[in-house]
C-alpha cells in the first residue's frame, strides 16, 4: 500500500507516520512537509511543500496513493483568530481533496 500523509511533523502526524513505517503492508509514505522530518527510511519519500492552497507543484506525490491520511492542523489555542484556524483547518484540506 502507498499512503499519501500531510503533516507529518505534528504530535499526531509524526506518531503516524512511524506507525505507517512499522507497517509491514505499507510500502511506501509520501509526506508532504515544510520542514525536514528527522527520519529517514527505505519506505519514505519527503515533498518539500509550504503551499497548502495550491498542490500543482507536487502533483505528482498524489498518483497512484491507495490512501490519503490528512493530520495536518492547528488547536484553536494556536490560532491567531477565527480566519487562521479557518484556513488551516478548512481551506487547507479543501485545497487537497
């Protein structure tokens, strides 16, 4: 199986994704990431991405997933308002699907 992750270097995303490495079904993750995830492994390919509104640029990271397991995402604590959390949230997963 070939998985698709996005936020691969928050609290939940990073336990997913090594949980997705440990998988013996899963042979590869693609991690969309702004930043480097501090892992490496045979099963994991990183897309350098800081454009949650626009994917043309990586594109090619969607073909041929199985699955797409989204935990990218802010607390409303984080956020610097209602417009922020809003974005992130909403827009942000909108613009993937």
């Amino acid at each position: 199986m070939k998985i698709l992750l996005f936020g691969a270097t928050g609290t939940a995303g990073s336990g997913i994704l090594q949980a997705c490495l440990q998988a013996p079904d899963v042979a590869e993750v693609r991690a969309l990431a702004r930043r480097q995830l501090g892992v490496a492994h045979d099963k994991l390919k990183v897309f350098p991405h800081d454009d949650y509104l626009d994917y043309a640029k990586v594109r090619h990271a969607f073909a041929g997933v199985d699955a797409c397991l989204y935990a990218l995402g802010i607390s409303v604590r984080q956020a610097s308002g209602e417009s922020e959390y809003r974005r992130i949230t909403h827009d942000f997963a909108m613009a993937a699907a």
